[in-house]
C-alpha cells in the first residue's frame, strides 16, 4: 500500500463484506494498525467514536454505504465531512449494494467499489473507481491496460456488459425503488401479524434499504425453513450469498448485538426491484404453509 510514510492507521467497521475485512485483516498482518468501528442494533456507527478514533497517522477509511444483510445505510455524507475535517485520509467505500438502489453522491467517496452481478452485469466483473489526485498502487503490473492500473489484455464482453447494465439500472431507479419499497411494506405489514413473540424484525426501520428485510423467526429453524422454502421455488437465504458457505451465525448481526438464538435464525430477502405485490402474497402464503409444518424450537 502506497502512502505508509504518512502513517499506518487505517478504519473501518465490523460489518464490513469480508472482501473488505479480510483485506484490512491481512494488513495487519503486514503491520498496519486497523480501528474496526462496531455498531449499533439498528446497523450505524458513532460519527463521534469515527471522528475521535481520527489520527494524524490515518491514511484511510473504509466504511460501506449499504450494509448486504441488513440493509442499513451508511450517513456518507456524513462520513464524508468529518473524515476531511479531520484527517488527510482517504475515505474509500463499497458501494455494491448502494449504486442503483439508493440516492448516492459518488463525489463524496475518493475510492469506490462495486460488483457487475448486482446491477444485472455479468459475474467476475466491476469497478473500481479512484480520485485522478490520488496515488494508487498498481494491482497487476504488465502492459499497462485499463490506465495502468490492471494490466492485462480488456475483456471487451464484460467491459460493454457492465457499461450497458449501468446505464440501464440508472434509467430504471425510480420504478425499481418504488417497485422494492411497495413490496417491502407490504411484507412487513403481513409479517408483523405474527407477533413480537414470533418474529424479530433486524432490517432497522429507518435509514435502510428497500431493497433488502432481514428478520428472524424465533420458534423456528431458519436453515430448514429455507430449505423448505427452496422445494417450492422460494429462494431466500440465512446470510449474505457470499457468506452462505462459511459455518457459524452471521458476524454482521452478531455485531448488532442479537443473541446467538435469534442470529442464527435470521431469514434474509433481497429484491430486484421489479416484484409485484402477487409475488409477495405468495410468498407469505407459503412462508406461513411451511411454518405450519415445522417443529417449534
């Protein structure tokens, strides 16, 4: 990493996608001090604790500006103020979850990085997108392709593909948004029928996304329901697609301070943003058929 003569503190926060953590942890290995921020139960970090942990020696801040499991936004204006008020650092911030489905100033970030598959691109493709200003290490060196920055010879397909699947994404946020908050509505306003001794809701219910609800069902077992789920063509998930592999409960909602029970329970929906309420009728037919079913824990 260039710019470790002007210090070796970096930030971020403990809900970060562990293409983010797991970067920042094998730079500690490599000897840089890392400030991981927790969180609240609604997802948020303390803008104060963010701009007392700012240090001289700070030469970057990494904080996302959608959280892929819970759907909580990131005040990145925010951020972004008292990042440059107080340091020289560089705020960088994953904005996969973000681009397309949230009011975003992509000005307000100096570094930002995003997926293709999630604004309908093709997978093994994104953007990375830096400050001219700013003096970025190479990450393959070779012949110079792609300004230096990834050498290699451009893969045209994806390159248009992404391209075309932006544009196309931003002609269509305020249909899909409109689409995503609708449903989301109406699935909370059926699901809260439950009752507070049946479901938790997680998703915080300001400053998040309408793109994804998170809840967990306390008396039943998330990982068999969504198996249940999956025979009937329901696809939902206990973690983020990334996670869904790795053992153990979500680490993102462990962070919010849930307890192990309703954690590892926690049933994740995510929308495109081009569902119809029938969709959602149907999903709450069958969520509650398969419930039904199920053994109480």
């Amino acid at each position: 990493m260039r710019n470790q003569k002007l210090g070796k503190h970096l930030i971020t926060s403990n809900v970060e996608h562990p293409s983010v953590l797991r970067v920042f942890q094998e730079l500690e290995k490599e000897g840089f001090e890392v400030t991981y921020l927790p969180v609240d139960i609604n997802g948020q970090i303390d803008l104060n604790q963010l701009k007392s942990t700012l240090r001289k020696d700070t030469i970057l801040v990494s904080l996302m500006a959608v959280n892929n499991e819970t759907g909580a936004i990131f005040p990145v204006e925010q951020i972004h103020k008292i990042i440059k008020e107080n340091s020289n650092a560089v705020f960088m911030s994953d904005l996969t979850q973000a681009i397309g489905k949230v009011e975003l100033d992509l000005n307000l970030t100096d570094m930002f990085s995003m997926s293709a598959h999630k604004v309908r691109g093709l997978k093994s493709s994104g953007l990375f997108v830096y400050n001219s200003n700013l003096n970025v290490s190479p990450l393959i060196l070779g012949g110079g392709q792609e300004m230096g920055m990834r050498s290699g010879t451009d893969n045209v397909p994806l390159d248009c593909a992404l391209a075309t699947a932006l544009r196309l994404y931003a002609n269509s946020f305020q249909d899909r948004y409109d689409h995503a908050d609708k449903l989301k509505k109406y699935l909370l306003d059926e699901l809260i029928k439950l009752g507070p001794d049946q479901i938790k809701f997680i998703s915080p219910k300001e400053n998040c996304s309408p793109f994804i609800l998170n809840f967990s069902l306390l008396h039943y077992k998330a990982s068999v329901l969504v198996e249940a789920l999956s025979k009937r063509e329901v696809y939902v998930s206990t973690k983020s697609a990334c996670s869904s592999h790795a053992k153990g409960n979500s680490y993102v909602i462990d962070a919010l301070g849930y307890s192990p029970e309703i954690s590892s329970n926690a049933i994740r929906l995510s929308f495109e943003g081009t569902e119809e309420i029938a969709q959602g009728k149907d999903f709450i037919k069958i969520l509650l058929e398969e419930i039904n079913k199920l053994e109480r824990i």
